[in-house]
C-alpha cells in the first residue's frame, strides 16, 4: 500500500513537471535553437504552467532580409520537430531496455505523453482550425490543413499504441492485470480534458464539435485492452486449450 501512495505521489509530480520541460523543449530547444542557428535573437520566453490554457511562447527577431523563407519554415516548425523526434526516442529507449526503474520509466513516459501531445496535438488541431505554427507553415506552402491533420494522426497512433505498452508495463509491477489495463484506459481520458481546456481557452476559439472526437482514444483503449490484452493474458496463465498428442 505504500509503494502504491509513493507511486501515485511520483506520478502527479513528475506528470507535471515534464508538462513544463515538455513547454520548454518546444519554446527553447525547438523554435530558439533554429532561430539562433540562422543568427536570429531571442527577445522573450514565456514558459506557461497553465498550457494548454494558455499558451507559451518564444519571441525572436532577425535582421531585415537576414533569414530566407526556407529558413523560417524551419524556424516555425523546429518546436513540433524537436517534441516529436524527443517524444519517440523516449518511447524507442523504454521500448528496448528491459530493466529501468519505475522512477525514470515513469519520468521518461511523460516526457514521451507530454511532447508528443504538444506535436501531434498541434498538428492534428491546426489541420481542423489552423493557428501558430502551423497556421504559418501553411502559409509559407510547408504544409496544407490536410497534411497538418494525416501527419499528426499518424504520429499519435504510432504514440498511442507505444505508450500504452509502455504504461501498462509500469501499472503491472505494483497492480493487477486487470487494474493496470483499466488504468491504460482511465489515462488516455487526459486527451479530452486538455481539449475541452483549449475549447475554454479564449487564445484557441475551438469549436464544439471537436469535444466528442477527443474521446475517441479512450474508446480505442478500453476496445484494446477489454478484447484484446485481457484475453490474451488470461489464456497465457491457463493453457488449457493446448492440444495433446
């Protein structure tokens, strides 16, 4: 019971704070690292502890006729760059290794949740209504609403299925099977609160329509685990239908 609180108590905390380096990855080492790349300048950064309510931001300024198109096609896409190519190589690292400990795994499966959210979820948004980043790639002729939107599908399904091997595996080493798998499904209800938060937010003017789709994930989650995880874990402890020879 008490390796139960500890790990409720690790889960929160470290949740939240990889929702902040997951802000700050996509703000500083994604939009930043392209802007000074090109001999751009920071101006201001503004890391929100309130996303996806409010949104951060990175200011940046070149001189006039210092950066070409090209080169501010990467600089508006660096911060969804970077959040997705963190965000699968630390499902490929918990993926792979056999032992981590609990702590890093979990530490590592939110940076992994965290930015891949903050890539997909602005690609697949933007393709329905677009805005920021890309709002302006479309612009520039880097991407088109359709595009936006197949890229950023494609990229949650493939974090989807990841992560939620990946959580399992975790909730296993201190519940059921059964308790881990409902877990799985109680997790992924995180993606309709942040989108009915972004429907409140006045900065995104989200429509409505948008709310049920969120759901979706946890649908697909409950069909998964209900009808296939389960079962096959209750037919590998009883191998009754093994046939004698």
């Amino acid at each position: 019971m008490q390796d139960r609180k500890v790990f409720f108590a690790w889960f929160v905390v470290i949740g939240f704070l990889m929702k902040i380096a997951a802000e700050f990855i996509h703000e500083i080492l994604g939009h930043g690292l392209f802007v000074l790349l090109f001999g751009g300048n920071i101006e201001a950064v503004h890391i929100s502890i309130l996303w996806p309510y409010e949104l951060s931001y990175i200011n940046w300024s070149f001189l006039i006729s210092g950066i070409t198109s090209e080169q501010l096609a990467w600089v508006y896409a660096g911060g969804i760059l970077v959040c997705a190519c963190i965000s699968f190589l630390s499902q490929a690292l918990l993926l792979m290794k056999r032992r981590i400990s609990w702590y890093f795994s979990l530490a590592l499966f939110w940076l992994a949740f965290w930015t891949l959210t903050n890539a997909a979820g602005y690609l697949i948004i933007g393709g329905l209504r677009p805005f920021g980043d890309v709002y302006d790639l479309i612009r520039l002729g880097v991407l088109t609403s359709s595009s936006s939107l197949a890229i950023g599908l494609v990229a949650f399904v493939l974090g989807f299925i990841a992560l939620s091997w990946i959580l399992r595996k975790v909730l296993i080493e201190f519940f059921t099977a059964k308790k881990a798998s409902l877990g799985v499904i109680l997790f992924w209800l995180i993606i309709p609160a942040l989108v009915i938060v972004m429907w409140a937010s006045p900065e995104r003017n989200l429509q409505e329509a948008y709310v049920p789709l969120a759901f979706i994930p946890a649908l697909l989650s409950f069909v998964i685990e209900h009808f296939l995880v389960l079962p096959k874990q209750r037919a590998n402890k009883n191998p009754d239908n093994i046939s004698k020879h």
